[in-house]
C-alpha cells in the first residue's frame, strides 16, 4: 500500500499508539489527536526516530460538543484528504450507575458517540466520493452484551458498533471500494483500566484479557484484510458470540457481573 494520510483519534496511548506504530512501519504518514499533550508528544517522538514518517499531533479535547467536525476541518485543512481512518478514543466510567459521575457520563457518551459518528459520517462521504478509503471503527466486546457496573460505557459501544455493522452492509450493497471493519476489542491491559479505575477488576486477570499490541496487530492484520468484525483472541472469539446469542439475558448478565466485579 502506498503511504497515505492516516488520522489516529487518542493515538498516543494503548490500543491507539500501537495501531500507529504499526502504520507508521508501513511507512503512513499520522495524524495523532489526544487529549494529553505530554503523551502526544513523546509519542510522536518515538514514532518519528523509530520510522523516519512524518508524525502531526493535536492536543484536543474531543469530548466536547462538535468537536469531530473540528477535528475533521482541521485534518482536511491541513492535510487534504484523510486516507485511513481510525476511530479509536474513548474512555469507561465503572460503578454502580447511579454513583457514577454524570458529567464524566456525558462527556463519555458525547466522545464514544457524538465524536465517533462525527467522524466516521463526515470522512465517509468523501471517501465515497473518491470511492477509496479505510475505516476502523474501535467498539468493544462490552458492546456486544449488556454490563453491569460498566453500563453507560457499554451502551456507548453497542451504539459503535450496530452504527458500524450497518454501515458495512450498506457498502457492500453498493460494492464500494470503501472499507469499514469495526474492532471489539476484548479487556485490554493498558492505561484505559486505570483511567476507569478498574485496576482490581478481576476481568484483567483472566483468559478473556488481551496486552493492547496483541490487540493492536489483530486489527492492522485484519483490516488490511477487509474483515469486517475484528474480535482479536480466540477465547472471545467464542466466549462473546455465545454469550450474546444462546444465553438468557438473566445468565449472561450474571456472567458479566462476576467478570466486571
């Protein structure tokens, strides 16, 4: 693949900072935009002196209210088109719904949606346009199953991804060479568990839990690939689906409540 412009959303940590390591071994040019201005940084430090690419990054908050259309204008302003999109900042809240923070709730819906479908609508149409272009929308196997104590951040996912199945269907009913693949990552150890104040949560000590490069290389492969739905390790390749489609609500919501507690 010819070296083209990717944008990266919450790039400089976790799942997304290994995704951009990734993309730029292959030579892409990044775009990185975050929240934390010092990780930004010495991210795009490290990813400049490692690969020899151009590395641009944005201090932003993307919570806040149209911040993807900002961030959209200012990438397509800069850079022309963007070529390679990866949908991947978010963050979690965890406790009991009614004791979490609702302004953290809301600023988490207004990224995990608000932004995430800002972005994916407004580089779509062009990519359409073009009739080239690549989407990773990044979900979450929480998306796929109700989760207590992790509810509204599940709610936000389930949203991600039914928003990206359909989308794909609907590219494919056209046959267009656009490509959109939606990734559910599994638990991932990383800094997003400590954000959330997850960190004596028994999930991350299981099989089911995943480090954020495994994570990372699954999706670069399978999106290279076109895959559509990219559930990386085969503990929940299988887990997740049955938990979704055979179990009674009452059980598999019982079963996620263990994991989450």
């Amino acid at each position: 693949m010819k070296p083209q412009n990717v944008l990266i959303t919450g790039g400089s940590t976790g799942i997304g900072f290994e995704l951009a390591k990734l993309f730029a071994a292959d030579g892409h040019s990044l775009i990185i935009a975050a929240l934390d201005d010092a990780y930004l940084k010495e991210a795009a430090i490290e990813l400049e002196m490692r690969y020899d690419i151009e590395v641009t990054t944005w201090g932003m908050d993307l919570s806040q209210p149209n911040a993807g259309k900002l961030l959209y204008e200012k990438a397509k302003a800069a850079f022309g088109q963007i070529d390679i999109l990866v949908n991947n900042a978010g963050f979690a809240t965890y406790g009991y719904f009614e004791s979490t923070n609702q302004e953290r709730d809301l600023a988490m819906i207004r990224l995990n949606v608000e932004t995430f479908y800002q972005l994916a609508h407004l580089c779509l149409q062009d990519m359409l346009a073009r009739d080239e272009g690549r989407i990773l929308n990044v979900a979450s196997t929480a998306g796929m199953v109700p989760s207590p104590m992790f509810s509204t951040y599940a709610a936000t996912k389930a949203f991600d991804l039914s928003l990206s199945k359909a989308i794909i269907h609907e590219l494919r009913e056209r046959k267009s060479k656009v490509k959109l693949s939606v990734l559910c990552p599994p638990a991932t150890r990383s800094n997003f568990q400590q954000k959330a104040g997850m960190n004596k949560v028994s999930l991350f000590n299981t099989p089911l839990a995943m480090d954020a490069d495994d994570v990372a290389l699954a999706a670069y492969k399978g999106l290279q690939k076109g895959q559509t739905v990219i559930i990386p390790g085969w503990v929940s390749k299988i887990c997740m689906p049955l938990l979704q489609r055979f179990f009674p609500d009452r059980l598999s919501l019982w079963i996620v409540s263990k994991m989450l507690s």
